[in-house]
C-alpha cells in the first residue's frame, strides 16, 4: 500500500558518462529495447505512481541531448530536468532544490541507470522510510568474498555484508538537513550521507534483477530482462 498521508517524489540522478559501458555516449542515454536507458527507468516510477513529481538529475551539457531523444521517441512523461554538479553530492543536492518549495513528504534517490525497479520494492522502500525516516534498499552476496589488505587476504562471513542498491528512500527535511553538510569523501551514497547525520538507517530488501547498467555485459542482461517482461513473465 502506498502511504498516503505523506507525499511521495523520486530524484532520479542520471550523471554517468559511458566510460565503464565502453561507449560514446552517456549510459543512461543507451538504447535498450530500442529506447535509452533513462526512458524505462522513469516509466516504472510512473508505473508506481503516475502522480508522482519526477526530477531527473543530468549533466549540464547533456540536458539538450536528452530533450531532443525524448522529441525522438515521443517521450511525453512529465518531469523536471535539474543540471548536475561535479560529484554525486552535488547532483543529489540540486535535485533536492528543485523540491525547495515541499515542507514534507517522502524522496526517493534512483540511479537513472537502474531500469528494473519494481513496485514491491518502492511500496516497501517508501512505507520503511515513512517510519523510520531512512530506507535503503540492499540484497545478499551470492559470492564468497575476501578482505584484502596489503599483499594479503582472508575469507570473511558474506552474510555480515549487503550489496547496497537504489533506490534509497527518505523523509523529505531529513534529507534536505543530511545534505547541508560539508561534503567528504566517505559520502558514496545517500545512506552515507544521511548516516554521518546521525540518523539510522534501515535496509530493505532489494533484488537481483534490479541491476546498475555499468558494462557492455549489463547491457545483455537488460535486454533479456526487458524480453522477460514482454512476455509476462517478468516483474512490473
């Protein structure tokens, strides 16, 4: 169930600039299923809420690329285009921004690049962070994994450890406080963020198909998912 007492928004934060996916362009401006990467991942936030105050977070030299793909493919979806800063600190700051006016309500930060989140995981992720203030949505390892330090390393218990994913999901003056701060290096995500404010967080369960396009490979993935769902078979 969604929650209705508390507004709910998306700041959906597409910097990334191709180098990893081995492209000439940017990755979330990718074709996947013949449409960029960028178009399917807001189609499932619409799919969630078709209400929903969507603010997409680009680089600024990228903003007329991205208006003239969505002239391209017809691309009608409301949203709010913000530009970016130089770090993701930065990128996540003016997306807020463009919630100034909001006194309440819940945000939720997506990378633009994961295309394959579902409805259960935003229902869980938004009702989580309506009660606790900070959701972030994680899964298990399926890989045994080793500490490394110096020429060095050792097994470690995998199931002390969570893959952090998006989207990560927050009381709206929560966040807006958490990124008043001074930016540092620790500050990897949102969590982070939040976290060095003093406010606990809580992991929700994610899901392995809700994958970040970062190599050609990913790109594989994305389209067989994409079929998957074509079909029926997949997750909405």
């Amino acid at each position: 169930m969604h929650t209705p007492s508390l507004k709910q928004y998306a700041v959906v934060v597409a910097g990334g600039s191709g180098s990893r996916m081995q492209a000439t362009q940017p990755k979330q401006f990718l074709p996947i299923a013949g449409q960029p990467v960028l178009m399917h991942t807001l189609r499932k936030f619409q799919a969630y809420d078709p209400g929903m105050q969507l603010v997409v977070v680009l680089p600024e030299a990228e903003i007329s690329t991205w208006q003239e793909l969505c002239a391209r493919h017809q691309f009608t979806l409301p949203h709010q285009v913000v530009a970016g800063g130089n770090s993701r600190f930065q990128s996540v700051k003016n997306g807020l921004a463009a919630l100034a006016e909001e006194e309440d309500g819940l945000v939720a930060v997506h990378d633009g690049v994961r295309p394959f989140i579902d409805n259960d995981i935003l229902t869980s992720a938004y009702a989580t962070a309506a009660q606790s203030g900070a959701a972030v949505v994680a899964v298990s390892l399926k890989d045994s994994i080793r500490q490394v330090r110096g020429g060095t390393s050792k097994a470690v218990d995998r199931s002390a450890y969570r893959l952090v994913q998006t989207p990560q999901c927050f009381r709206l003056p929560l966040l807006r406080k958490a990124y008043a701060q001074p930016e540092i290096p620790l500050f990897t995500d949102d969590a982070s963020v939040v976290e060095r404010f003093g406010h606990k967080i809580v992991l929700v369960e994610g899901s392995f198909r809700n994958i970040k396009l970062t190599t050609p490979e990913d790109l594989i993935l994305a389209e067989a998912f994409l079929l998957q769902e074509a079909s029926g078979k997949g997750q909405d």
